[in-house]
C-alpha cells in the first residue's frame, strides 16, 4: 500500500503514471483503493511525497 503524505504540491506528475488511475485529485492527492502496489507513482513524484506503507 502506498500513501502520499503532505509534502505533495498536487503537480499532478504521478497522475499518468498510474496504470490503474487509482490516484484522486485535490488540494492534496491521495491514493485509493484501486492501488495495484506497482510504484510507478514514487518514480513520478518530484517531492518524494509518496512512500509505500509496509504492514
């Protein structure tokens, strides 16, 4: 499971590279259920704002 935490300034950069469109807009993104767990997003992200929560 990924989650983007309140370093995101909403660029929009991780949008196209989520294969499964499982990121919402906003002021703050956030990442939902759709997720696959790929990573593709962390890549993407210019702010490092998304990380992956190990359970």
């Amino acid at each position: 499971m990924y989650i983007i935490d309140e370093t995101c300034n909403a660029c929009g950069k991780c949008i196209p590279e989520c294969p499964v469109s499982a990121i919402n807009q906003g002021a703050k993104y956030a990442i939902n259920a759709l997720c696959n767990d790929c990573g593709a997003c962390v890549d993407a992200c210019p702010e490092n704002a998304i990380s992956e929560v190990k359970s």
